[in-house]
C-alpha cells in the first residue's frame, strides 16, 4: 500500500523511497515472468504502449501523493506531469561524454511514443531477421525509448522488462547477466546513446554482450 509523503518533499527518483526500493526486485521478476508467459499480441501491446505495465508495477509501491505518476506520460495534459522536463545526469566521467542529456521536452513524449509504437510493429511483424539486423532493431528501440524517458521515473526498468520481449521475437536471448535491477550497464551505454545519430553500429554492437542468438549455446 502507499505510504503518506509530504507534498514537499515528494521525490523524482522513485528508488529514493525505501520501500519501493525493496520491494521493486521481486515485483520485476515476477512481472519479467508475466510477458515472457503471455501471449504474442499482448507481448506485442505491451511493447506498444507501456503506461499498463509502468502503472502496474509502480502503483502498488508509490505513496499516494505519487501515484498519478505512475503510468501516465510526461506532458499529460490535465496531470501534474503535464510540464515536467526530464534531464538524465551522468557522474561518470569520460572522453566525449556529456554530463547530463536533456530528454524529450514533455510536449513531444506523447507523439514520440506513438511513432516508436509503429516502428516496434513494424518490426515485429516482419518477423525474424538475421542477427545483425535483429541487434540493429534492439539499439533502434533502445535509442528511441531512452532518449524519450516518457516517465517521471522507471523509466529503465521499463525498458530492460521489454526488451527481452522484443529480443526473442527476433532470435536474441538475453543472457542471465542482463539485470531488471539494479542496471546491468555503465556509462558506456550512455556514451552509445549520445554517438547514435552519428554512429549507431556502437550502440547495437554493445548490446551484444547482453543478448545471444538463440541458437547459440
């Protein structure tokens, strides 16, 4: 259930309140069991559009003052996420990569996952491709859906229950080393992110490590 949290101290990091932060693990997991067991149109939907599995996962956990929070986009009219920008900070440091990278501004997030929904059905309905394409489709997704962020916070543990999804579709098994929590990659992935536009073959190469042909054993 939630808990009660002064208006001003509400936080933007989900993972600042204790109880979400322990109790997020296990609803990953069981949440990671839910699409792998589901069947491909509804892997298909969530893909599509993920407020359900974002207000399905953190609504249980928020406070009450959070909760309009969870499922609902950055820029939503009518919420009190309607004007809310998203900048993601990067400690680490390292030749050519910035320390912050702006998001999305929040009255492009709706349209921006409208567009990565047609891309991820195309993708998936043309079936399985051969492995270079299929790590080309995972960086495409990752780079789009990333540099959206179209959630207050969560926005990665959406992102690492899904691609799994899509990766299977494709052939790619992610290997035991790809975590929903915490994160299993660096500041090298932000690095990939930031190079994209210019150089997208780095980003699908570095997530190689993560993902296999299924085949391969």
């Amino acid at each position: 259930m939630g808990q009660s949290v002064s208006q001003t101290a509400l936080p933007r990091n989900f993972q600042s309140l204790p109880a979400l932060r322990k109790a997020l693990p296990d609803a990953l997991a069981q949440f990671a069991r839910d699409l792998e067991r589901a069947a491909p149109s509804g892997q298909l939907q969530a893909l599509c559009d993920t407020r359900a599995l974002h207000h399905r996962l953190f609504a249980p956990l928020l406070p009450d003052a959070l909760r309009h929070a969870a499922g609902t986009y950055r820029g939503t009219p009518g919420t009190e996420l309607e004007q809310l920008e998203r900048a993601v900070f990067i400690s680490r440091k390292a030749p050519g990569l910035r320390n912050q990278h702006q998001c999305l501004p929040a009255q492009e997030v709706a349209m921006a996952m409208e567009d990565l929904a047609v891309t991820l059905e195309k993708i998936w309905q043309a079936g399985q491709p051969p492995p270079d394409l299929a790590y080309a489709h995972l960086a495409e997704v990752t780079h789009a859906f990333l540099s959206i962020h179209p959630y207050m916070d969560g926005n990665g543990h959406i992102y690492r229950l899904v691609l799994p999804v899509l990766g299977r579709h494709l052939g790619l098994r992610a290997r035991a080393e790809w975590t929903l929590h915490p994160r299993p990659y660096d500041h090298t992935l932000s690095l990939c992110l930031q190079w994209y536009p210019h150089h997208p073959a780095l980003l699908a190469c570095y997530l190689r490590q993560w993902f296999d042909p299924a085949h391969r054993k």
